[in-house]
C-alpha cells in the first residue's frame, strides 16, 4: 500500500509545474562562460515577474548596495555571475513557495521565510567555520524544503497516522516514510534531480535530514542540515512538526563547530533574512 | 487590542489586551502578570546570554534571556505591577529530538531564566518547557489566562 502511495505522490510530482522555463534557461546561461550579461537581460525580459523579484532581491539591505539598480544588466556588472545565479534561484523560489503550505501548517510566506533562513544561516556558518564558499550552499539551502509543496496534502490526508509514528519517538520525516513511504527530503530531491539540477544539489536536499545515510558525506549537507535545525529552533518556519527531528552528532563532529559559534550565527540569522525578505 | 511579540521582542500590555507569540521553538516564553493591577508583558527571547553578541544585545536586548528578562520585569512596574503580587510563568525551551549537545539551547535557556529568577527571588507558578515542539502563546491580560496551542492541541498553563 505504502509503494502504492509513493507511486501516486511521484506522479503527482510530475505533473508540478517546473519552475519557470525563462528560469531555467537563465541558469543555463548563466553556467555558459560563453555567455553575456546581454543574452540573459533579454531573456529575463520575457518573464516580468522573475525580472521584478531579481531587482528587489538585489536592492535588499542584505547586499547593501549604494544605490538603487533599476536593470538587470547593472545588477549583473555590480552583484558578479555568481551571486546573480543565486538571485534568479531565489526569486524562482519565491515564486513557488511564497504561499500557504498544507499539512505542515505553514500560512502563507513562511516556507519563502524558512528558505531564506537556512540559505543565509549556512552562508554565516561557512564564513564562521571558514569553510571555502561553494556556489552551491546558498542554492541547495534555498530549495531544501521543495518537497513539501508536493508532500503537504498527502501529509495532510494523513497527518493523524504520521504524528502517532512520530509519537513513538522517530523524527518527523521517518514518520512520513512510514505512512506515505517516501518524505519531504526525498520528493524534493526528485523534483531537482527531474529539472536536472547538478547531484551536489539533490544530494544535499536528498540527506538534509539525514546526512549521515548519505552515500559521500560532504560539508555542504552537513551546513545544510545544522542550518535547517537552528531556524526551526528560533522560529522561523516550524510546522506542525515542530522541533520533531534528530540533529547529526557525526555532522556537527565533521563540521568542527562549537555551541558559541552557532549561537551567535543565531543571534545574527533573523537580521539577515529581516533584510532580505523586506524587500518583498 | 492585539499585540504580537515577534522572535527576540518583548511587549506589555493592560486590560483589554491580547498578547500572542507563534513558534517558540527553543526560544524563552516569559509571560509575567499582576492581577491586581490588571497589567503584564511577554518576552519572546531567542538565546541565553548576551556576552555571545554584545552588539547585538545593545541593539536588540530582548533576544537574550539575560538581558530581556530583567527590562520585562521593569516595564510592568512601570505600568503598575508590583514584584510581590506578579504571576510568573515560562514556555518554550524545547530541543530536537536526540542527544546532540550543540542544539541544547532551550536547555540553556531555561537555566538562565531560573538563575535569574533564584537570584531576585522570584518563583514560577507554572511552566511547560522542554520537548521538541514548537509553541503558540495566548496570553490574556484581562484575567492573565495564559493559553498554548501546538499544533491542533490547545491547553492551559
């Protein structure tokens, strides 16, 4: 029965409308050394409302910019390729998540509030444990819940079952296996892994709860994973699940990291995504 | 009039008033009440001592039990509540579920608090802390009832 299940969650995963296509083609370009700030200007042009969320994005107080950019291709000259493939991902994400999640019971904007949490917790924790910044910690930090989108009504259907498993002590996404048998993590990294995002992605997103069942571990799920725990413990975005998961002893061990330095990445966390979701 | 408390904030209010915080995870939830007087106040406190971001703490104090807990008791004064009549309670402190120390910040929080209050001679009349949930606090200051819902489970404290 739970295969059956799993079955009919898959496929209604495929038939989640894809991010935007105008976003997938940018991030393309934007992987393409060959490419210019022109081409993707004229690409963006077509979808307005991607276009709009980048430059709010960009004007955040999070970058602190000087002055107001009003065009793509000043927001390309100033902000770099890198951070600028950051910022269409993060406008793509808001487009998708900014809205009411059920069966976790997150209202309206909370999951685009959570995202953002955890993508600019686990910049702070790399900086803080001066691990070398790789361009993907932002991204897959960002798209780590993508799962509930898809789960939250299945989760919903059957929240009494998955809260009485997770009543006999496993953690929240082990009780969606049990009853649903797939969870949140794995349909996330599905839907990633069927757009044909890079497997450091889907890999992180796949074992954010998890880290330690990974097939390589790897400092990028382990932020990931330290990172998704600390926001649910401050506040920002816990569901019906609440604090209901297991943090990795082994993954805190590989990062190194100490109780004061996630404390205060704690203490600055709500600022930083203060800055950035004004914007919108 | 409703007010909401926001993470690392703290408000008072008077009769007539409705206090609410959303998703105390391992943050602080004081909620202090003069029933005479009819007034009280909620802190909504995310980490235990100041020291870890002084900076910060001088911006922002009600983010830290240390700091935020002491201003909550003077601002019902200032509004009236004596320190012998006041009703103390705590919520929230909650961990995740395991052993791993780094994530006990609930824990630590807590432990601040009681330090605090121990010092000053104040006692709890009731808490509900610990555990890997996260909380909704209603607190009323017409009659200092003090409502939390987690999930579709609502109780009293």
């Amino acid at each position: 029965m739970k295969q059956g299940r799993k079955r009919e969650i898959i496929s209604k995963m495929k038939s989640f409308p894809s991010m935007s296509g105008i976003a997938a083609k940018v991030l393309k370009l934007l992987d393409d050394p060959n490419s210019s700030a022109g081409q993707v200007e004229q690409l963006l042009k077509q979808d307005p409302s991607l276009t709009a969320n980048l430059l709010k994005l960009t004007n955040s107080a999070y970058f602190g910019l000087p002055s107001k950019i009003g065009s793509v291709r000043h927001a390309i000259t100033l902000m770099g390729w890198k951070k600028i493939t950051k910022l269409v991902m993060a406008a793509c994400v808001n487009s998708i998540t900014d809205r009411q999640i059920l069966g976790y019971g997150l209202p309206p904007g909370v999951l685009w509030e959570h995202s953002v949490a955890v993508s600019v917790t686990a910049e702070g924790l790399m900086r803080e444990l001066k691990i070398p910044e790789g361009d993907e910690i932002f991204t897959a930090a960002l798209l780590h819940d993508l799962g509930k989108l898809i789960l939250g009504a299945f989760v919903e259907e059957e929240l009494d079952e998955i809260e009485k498993a997770a009543g006999n002590g496993i953690p929240f996404q082990m009780a969606e296996q049990e009853v649903l048998g797939t969870d949140h993590a794995e349909i996330g990294a599905l839907m990633l892994e069927s757009w044909s995002f890079p497997s450091k992605l889907v890999n992180a997103v796949r074992w954010h709860h998890d880290p330690d069942s990974a097939p390589e571990t790897s400092s990028t799920i382990d932020i990931v994973h330290v990172a998704n725990v600390l926001c649910l413990m401050i506040g920002i975005g816990a569901g019906v699940e609440g604090l209901h998961y297991e943090p990795s002893v082994s993954a805190t061990k590989r990062l190194g990291i100490k109780p004061t330095q996630l404390e205060l990445i704690a203490s600055q966390t709500l600022q930083w995504v203060k800055e950035l979701t004004d914007a919108f | 009039m409703k007010q909401l408390v926001q993470v690392g904030d703290m408000k008072v209010g008077v009769k007539g008033d409705e206090i609410v915080t959303y998703s105390l995870g391992s943050c602080l939830g004081l909620m202090i009440y003069d029933p005479v007087a009819h007034v009280g106040g909620m802190l909504h406190a995310m980490l235990p001592l100041s020291k870890i971001n002084p900076e910060k703490a001088a911006a922002n104090p009600y983010m830290f039990v240390d700091k935020g807990v002491p201003i909550l008791f003077k601002a019902v004064y200032n509004l009236g509540g004596r320190k012998e009549r006041l009703i103390v309670k705590a919520a929230g402190c909650g961990s995740p579920m395991g052993k791993n120390e780094m994530f006990k910040i609930g824990e630590r929080n807590y432990t601040v608090l009681k330090k605090l209050l121990w010092k000053n001679g104040v006692l709890l009349k009731a808490e509900e802390v610990g555990d890997s949930i996260s909380r909704t606090v209603y607190f009323d200051i017409s009659t200092g009832q003090v409502t939390i819902k987690t999930g579709r489970n609502e109780r009293l404290l």
